[in-house]
C-alpha cells in the first residue's frame, strides 16, 4: 500500500508521537509518506531519522485555543474564517503528489484540519480520519463555525473515522454516524515497556511523577498542592518530580506556599522518560480531560501505577484498585488520599505495577495499534476493488 499521512503540526505532542508509532510499524510492509505544516521542527526531525518522505503543504487549523480576551478570540476566529479556504489551494497542490508516488490511502491525523477530507474527495480516494482529540474539553479549542459543521464535514469526507477512546467515541457518534466510527487505541513503543519486580526494596521515600506539558489543563499545581496537604498529615518520606516543558515557575511558587519546596524537582523537558520512570514509584496524571491518555500507558509500560483523574479517556485506561486509582478532578484531598495509600502501604506499589504491565503491555502497543488500522486500511481498498468489479 501507498499511504499518505496529513499532519496538523510539527512540535512534539501526543498525536505527532502516535502517529511515528505508526509510521513505523507500517513502513516494514509499505510505502509512507507524510505531509508536514512546518517545514523544520520535531517530526521533520525525527521523520529524516526514520528515512520517511514528507513534504511541506501549510494547511489552517479550523479550531483554536481562545485569545486573551473575547475581542481578541472573536478577531482571531474571524481572520481563520478568512483563511481556512486556503485549504482547498492545498489539496489542489498535493494531487500532483497522490498520482506521482501512486497513494491508495489517504490518512489525516488530527481532527483540526479538513485538507486530508478535502484531497480524498477531489481524488475519489479511500479516507481515513483520525479524532485525536476532544477539542474544547482537553484544550478549550474554539470552531471556526461550529463543531457541528466540523463533524458534519467530517462524516462525508471520510470513508472511516478512528476515535482513540471510547470517550471521543460516544461525543462524536451522533455527528458522524456509527457505520463510519471504530475505536482504536493509541500504540506505545517497545522503548517504554520495562518489567519491574513485584516485590521491590523498600526505600527512604516514596516517588511520585508527573510528566507533560507545563500547563493548567495536565494539572501539575494539583499534584503541588497534593503534596501540601499530604505533608499536613504529617507525611514526611514522599518527593514530586515535575516533568515536562513550560513556564514552571508558578509551580515552584505553589510549592513554597505549600511547605513543600524541598519535597518538588521540577525537572523541565526530559529526553530520556523511559530512565526516569526507572526510578519512580507512582505515576499521576492530573489532566482535566486526556482523550485518550498516552502518558498514562507509557507509565503502565514502565510498571508504575498510575492515579488519574475519573474523566475523558483516562478512565478507561485504569483499573480501580489493580492498576491504580482515579480521582475527581480539582479535588485535591482526593488526589492526596489516593496518594497516601502508597505512602501507607508502599507494597501495594509492585502489586499494582505488575498488573499495569501486564494490562497496557497486551492492549497499547504500536505494533497492536498499527495491525488494526492496515486492517482498516485493507478493508476500504476491497469495498474500492469491490465497486470497480
């Protein structure tokens, strides 16, 4: 198969991470290529490490974060408007590219562009669409337009569309009809999967991590303020590391506030997580709504239990009690009486380990992920072999 692959951006983020997991799992049997918005930055990097051909087309984004004030958000929403036709130039460009390198499959990798729609219905080509992300829950996107427009657009420009949880699945279901819905979770690479002994060495502290984008959404200041009232309890023998990218410093400031300082490294970016996790306990995953929650199963993978919060995809990823506990978002003394179960009974720390490995090691990984969408993939192109006869 001749595949090609629309991207929505360039920095390093959970669809962009998915989708090289896909990449290359598929590149063994086929032929992939990648259309990129950005000339320079992570994935044109890590695709010229991979050896995967991409080529730059800079579509719009026909939903975004709000500006600072409701002027500024209406201007921005208005100028998108403007623009978004833009995407049409796009598709027109890229047809040259689907005859020249023969493509069978074309594949958008984010539900915040429409090109990829666009480029199958102009060629006539099989489309699959990939719902990475809920929009206004997770990042508080707006539409240009509306999101029922969005998902009316989406359901006739594509042939399939891939939810990556059961929770995207049930918000878009309505929109864009369940003969073309099927949920299929994100893969995780080997490099994460690591199998730690059940029964572990006590030490002096308890770790916890939280790792991600320094942001409001992932809550990093509730696992902060965790801390704090975990310490009025009298809890002692317990370390927060922090990390992830940006502004970090309200996170040191909450710290101090809480009594805490000396008990938070806020570490910033991490190359290597895979070492990290290495040496950490529990995982906690504080996000207000995660569609589908990668770094939840990358943590499983590295036998970490996890704590994270009862909403979105998250949910779906952890077993109460076996593999970890959830936790309503915003409730900090819920979130810190999840975390004194371990501080009480550290034991229950390889137990549940053991079972999230075994759990996410059999459901996440990208070579599962990457069979079930060339499944996909070999359905459409026989119902197109079909229609020809």
């Amino acid at each position: 198969m001749n595949i090609l692959y629309i991207a929505h951006e360039s920095r390093l983020g959970g669809a962009n991470l998915s989708l090289l997991g896909l990449l290359e799992e598929l590149q063994k049997k086929h032929k992939v290529y990648v259309v990129i918005p950005i000339k320079n930055g992570f994935l044109a990097d890590e695709l010229k490490k991979r050896g995967i051909s991409y080529f730059y087309v800079h579509s719009f984004w026909w939903m975004h974060a709000p500006a600072s004030s409701p002027i500024l958000s209406f201007l921005k929403k208005s100028v998108y408007s403007v623009l978004l036709p833009n995407n049409y130039l796009c598709a027109f460009r890229l047809r040259k590219l689907v005859k020249k390198y023969k493509i069978e499959i074309i594949h958008s990798n984010s539900s915040v562009i429409n090109t990829g729609g666009i480029l199958a219905k102009i060629t006539g080509l099989p489309h699959v669409w990939h719902v990475r992300e809920f929009g206004q829950e997770d990042f508080g996107f707006f539409p240009i337009g509306s999101y029922k427009k969005i998902y009316a657009f989406i359901s006739s420009h594509s042939d399939r569309v891939v939810a990556i949880s059961e929770a995207i699945a049930r918000k878009v279901a309505d929109m864009v009809g369940p003969e073309k819905l099927q949920v299929v979770y994100n893969g995780v690479g080997e490099e994460h999967i690591f199998r730690k002994p059940e029964v572990r060495a006590p030490k002096e502290d308890i770790r916890f991590l939280i790792s991600g984008r320094v942001s409001p959404e992932k809550g990093q200041e509730e696992a902060v303020r965790a801390m704090g009232a975990l310490k009025k309890r009298g809890y002692q023998n317990m370390r927060l590391l922090v990390a992830g990218a940006g502004e970090s410093a309200g996170l040191r400031q909450t710290a101090a506030w809480e009594g805490v300082a000396d008990m938070v490294t806020v570490l910033g970016p991490v190359e290597d997580m895979p070492s990290l996790r290495k040496n950490v306990d529990v995982e906690l995953v504080c996000s207000k709504c995660e569609a589908f929650g990668r770094v939840t199963v990358e943590a499983m993978l590295g036998s970490n239990p996890v704590i994270g919060t009862d909403a979105g995809g998250t949910r779906e990823l952890i077993a109460e009690g076996k593999t970890g506990y959830l936790y309503q978002p915003g409730n900090i003394e819920e979130l810190a009486d999840r975390m004194e179960r371990f501080l009480q009974c550290p034991e229950k720390i390889g137990l549940m380990g053991k079972r999230a490995w075994e759990e996410s090691s059999r459901k996440y990984t990208s070579s599962r992920n990457a069979g079930e969408i060339e499944m996909i993939y070999k359905e459409l192109l026989s119902k197109e072999e079909g229609t020809d006869m």
